[in-house]
C-alpha cells in the first residue's frame, strides 16, 4: 500500500473533525445572536416600560404602586445584566469556535496537501520505473536481436 493511500484515513478523520467544528462554530454563532436579539428586547422593553412609568407618575400614582415599578424596573436591570453577561460569554465561545475551527481547517488542508505531494511523487516513481523497464526491454530485444544477426 502507497503511503498516500496509508494517509487516507487519517484524512477522513481530520475532515470529520473539521466539518464537527465548522458545526459548532454555527451554532455557536447562532447562540451569540439569538442572546444579542434578547438582550436589545430586554432593553427596549425597559425603555417602554420607563415612558409607561413616567406617564403614569405624571398622572398621580400611590407609593404602593411607585414601589413595585421600581421593583420591577430593579427586576428588569438585573435581567439586562444577566443576559450581558450571556452575550459576552457567547461571544467567548464564538471565539473559541473559531480557532478550534481554523486549527482544524489547517491541519485539514496541510494533510491534503502532504497527500498530492506523495501522490506526485509516487506517480513519478512508477514512472520513472516504466522507463527504466521499456529501456531494459528494448535494450533485451537490441540485444536478442544482434545475437539473432551475428
């Protein structure tokens, strides 16, 4: 067996590798936007909910009622915060996706490459020995040929 042919699975497996992390690295990406698109919802639900607030505050309200805006408002902050930090670290793993992807994108490429190489250079090799064996065998026949002669 060829080494080229030897190398094959191992290209197999760094081409698996490499489809596993360019799948990863899609759904990480989707993740990152599915917690961005959360995040400016949360955000604009709050600047809603600030113009509700103030309108009803223009109006006269109960510090009851004052209270559990404010409450809610608190509620509301903590759930931007939180969803921050959900976009940060989907950011963090889009990242890390990346490279994972780009190493593995890499060695990918550089097996294929060590492959055709190989393959160029065995296909010289046989080549060259069908020379060398044409020449054997003409040489042969020359030779048969003037002992047929002589």
């Amino acid at each position: 067996m060829t080494a080229s042919k030897r190398l094959k699975p191992i290209k197999q497996l760094a081409d698996s590798k490499q489809k596993v992390a360019a799948q990863n690295l899609g759904k990480s990406i989707g993740q990152r936007k599915q917690h961005q698109q959360q995040l400016e919802q949360l955000i604009h639900y709050r600047s809603e909910y600030l113009v509700s607030m103030s309108s009803n505050t223009a109006q006269g309200m109960s510090g009851v009622r004052l209270h559990q805006y404010q409450q809610f408002l608190a509620k509301l902050d903590a759930a931007i915060e939180q969803q921050k930090l959900a976009v940060a670290q989907s950011h963090t793993s889009v990242s890390e996706c990346r490279t994972k992807w780009q190493n593995d994108n890499s060695r990918a490429t550089a097996i294929d490459k060590a492959i055709k190489n190989l393959h160029k250079k065995e296909m010289k090799e046989a080549n060259k020995k069908e020379v060398a064996q044409v020449d054997e065998m003409s040489t042969q026949a020359f030779l048969r040929n003037l002992q047929y002669k002589g």
